[in-house]
C-alpha cells in the first residue's frame, strides 16, 4: 500500500511525498511523487492504491493529471499496416498473405505506454522507440498461460522470427513517415536492440559424414526416391528447386555439363486450386547453372531418356512430382529410423542434405564464395554466417602455413613438406 512521509524544508515548510512499490510487489520499483500539500498527497495515495499500485491513468510525474494531444490524421497501427501490404509491389500474393498474417497475429500486440504508465492501443503516431523494445522483449519471452504454466498464451519467437517481424514494423513507420501529409517525424523502429540471430540453437543443423550418409542411403528402397537424395546431397540444391528441375534444364553434351535452376515450387496463395505453382527460386541470385559430376551425368541420362523437355527430372513410381510430405513420410523417415536402430547417432532433416553437401566441400577446401554461388544464397554474409563455423577444420592447415611463413628464410617450405 502507498504510504505518506512527511519532508520538513528549511523555510519551516513540509512537503509530503508519496511512496509506494510498482504493483505492489516486495521486489517492484519503488515509485515517489512529491506534494506541497497532505490533503494532495493523501488524494493521490488513494489514486494509487485504487489502481493497484501503478501510476493513475493519464498522470505525468511532478505535472499531474495530462492527455496526450490528438496527432491529426493518426489511425490504429494495424489499420494501416494492413494498408501498406495491400498497396505492396513487387511480392506476390503468398507474401503479402504472409504479411498479413504477421501483422494480425504479432504486430497486433504492440502497444504505447503513457508517460503516466497507462497502456493504450497502438496507433500509428503514438508509439515511440520504448514501446517498440517492449514489443521485442514481449516475443523474446513469451507468454505463459497464468492457469496452465506449461500452455503458452503467445510462444516465444526465435532470434530470426523477431528480426523478420521488426523489419516489417521498420517499414510500416517508414511509410508514415514518407506519406503526405507525414504521419510522423521519426521511426520508432530505428536503434532497436533486436536479439542476436545466432543466439539461438533451435533446428540444430545435422552434418552427415560420407558413411553417415551411405547407412540413410541404403536404406531407401525406392530407386527414385534414392536418385533425388543422392541429387540433393550431390548438389546442395533446396527441397523446392530439386523436385521443379525439368529436362529441358539440362545440359548433358559437352565437356562441361550443367543444370539451370530457374524455377522452385513455391506455397500458393489461400484459397487457390492448388497448394504449390511453380515461380522463379528464392532469389536473384538462386538462379544460378551447377556443373556436374560425371555420376551425376550418368543417373541424370538414365532418368530422362526418351523424356520430353517439359518433364519433370525427378518424379514418383507413378511419374509425379514429388511432394514433400510424401517424400519425407514415406521414403527419408521410414529409411532414417532403420539407419538408427542399426547405430546411426544422428536424425537428419530433408534439408540437412543441403548442410552436409556445404560440409563436404569446406572439408575439401572449397572457398566459401564458390560454396556462396554454388547454394545460390544472395549475400556472402548468409554462408559465412551458417557455415563459418566449419572453417575451423582448417585450424591445423593454417597454424603450418603461418609457421612457416615465420620461420627463418633458409627453412621456408620445410615446414609445409614435413607436414605433407
């Protein structure tokens, strides 16, 4: 409960400040404000106690009772998030749809805190930079259900997740600041402390050795299915562009043969006939040409002949494409679970054959902006940032060439051929 405590001043005078813990709590922060008069200081302990221990609605530390002003033109935040993906060019409807969803189900729980405490809905010219870190710390936490503390009310979000979503709000608050008339003079978004993306360890990669590989392998009984694991493992190409891959993307003759990945199955917007089109890869840069292997020239050879161009390389018994669900139910699990009971100690993921394909070639000291290319990421920092780690198998290959680097002149190279 607030109390009162009465300051004697030197003028012979008092002032009465009121003292209280914020909710009430032994370990909340201890909140005071300062009267001239007892009958004030006792009016606004009650204003206190009302409100359960917190700052009354609507009042400024050492002003009293103040409202904000009305910003001209102001809308609630979601109102006109959901606005500015609607008028978005250049995506397409999935994300837009995706956007939207962000916006509904995560964007929808920021709110503004008052300079008093009271907190308000967001619009979009009340909310400034605090109410932005308290939205980031919200995600980062979570929410536990208060009955059921094992039932989350709203999941924690992962490091990659919150900065997807902040980015979204970044854009938002940018375009109410470029609209006309401007809707805000600063973006609350910018010089947010936003978690660090590899802090977390959620969906662990699973790295396979060749002989790892081999056990998962045998097991699959399905020589089409085998020939897409061996392609997805083989070219570290994704789920998607591996299984949109037609004969007509193929180039077998030559010295130099190569497949085009031009197109990937990507998620149809709701409501459509189907669940998959085919669009263009995930970036500019995931079109990209990947030379092939003389194995790989061969099974490719054996899968398309007497093919038409617009086949599909890599399809079921049946001649479909592959479905992930499918695949993934049917053909990797069932083959994984049996390499296990034999002693496999890994579980690996579809899309961990993409991961062990990069592990391969960092073993083999394949430069990380040729491995760049090759997986068709946009930014170099992508594939440093996920596969850098694996650098570290060269430690001892480095430590011998600065070794000898440093030796004297006459013993140069001795290091390096000993260590041959």
């Amino acid at each position: 409960m607030a109390s009162i405590v009465e300051r004697p001043k030197r003028d012979g005078t008092s002032t009465f400040q009121v003292r209280w813990r914020d909710g009430g709590g032994r370990v909340g922060k201890v909140e005071t404000e300062n009267f001239d008069s007892e009958d004030a200081a006792e009016q606004f302990k009650d204003l206190v106690n009302a409100h359960r221990q917190h700052w009354p609605p609507g009042w400024v530390r050492g002003v009293g009772f103040v409202e904000e002003k009305p910003i001209p033109g102001d809308r609630p935040l979601t109102d006109y998030a959901d606005q500015y993906v609607r008028r978005l060019t250049g995506t397409d409807r999935r994300t837009r749809e995706d956007y939207a969803r962000d916006i509904r189900l995560h964007l929808s729980r920021i709110v503004h805190t008052t300079p008093s405490g009271l907190v308000v809905p967001a619009t979009v010219g009340n909310v400034v930079s605090g109410d932005i870190q308290d939205w980031v710390a919200l995600q980062q936490d979570g929410v536990r259900d208060p009955e059921r503390p094992e039932e989350w009310v709203y999941r924690k979000a992962d490091p990659k997740s919150i900065r997807n979503r902040h980015g979204l709000a970044f854009c938002v608050f940018q375009a109410a600041m470029e609209a006309e008339p401007p809707l805000r003079s600063r973006n609350p978004c910018k010089g947010t402390s936003l978690p660090r993306v590899d802090d977390h360890v959620d969906e662990e990669m699973c790295f396979l050795e060749p002989v790892e590989y081999d056990r998962v392998r045998a097991e699959i009984t399905d020589p089409d299915a085998a020939d897409l694991a061996d392609w997805l493992v083989g070219t570290g190409t994704r789920w998607g562009e591996a299984t949109a891959l037609k004969v007509c993307d193929l180039q077998l003759a030559g010295s130099k043969p190569s497949a085009s990945i031009v197109r990937a199955w990507k998620k149809a917007p709701k409501g459509s006939d189907s669940a998959f089109y085919l669009g263009p890869p995930k970036t500019k840069k995931a079109r990209r040409v990947l030379r092939l292997s003389s194995s790989q020239v061969e099974m490719l050879r054996r899968r398309t002949a007497g093919l038409p161009e617009s086949a599909f390389v890599f399809r079921t018994s049946l001649g479909n494409h592959w479905r992930h669900a499918n695949f993934y139910n049917r053909k990797w699990m069932p083959a994984v679970r049996e390499a296990m009971a034999k002693g496999l100690p890994k579980k690996p993921r579809i899309h961990d054959l993409r991961h062990t394909h990069v592990a391969w070639l960092i073993a083999r000291h394949i430069a990380l902006p040729k491995i760049q290319a090759r997986l068709g990421h946009e930014s170099i920092s992508t594939t440093v940032d996920r596969y850098g780690h694996l650098l570290e198998v060269l430690d001892d290959e480095l430590s011998e060439v600065i070794e000898d680097m440093m030796a004297p002149p006459a013993q140069r190279g001795l290091c390096l051929v000993q260590g041959a």
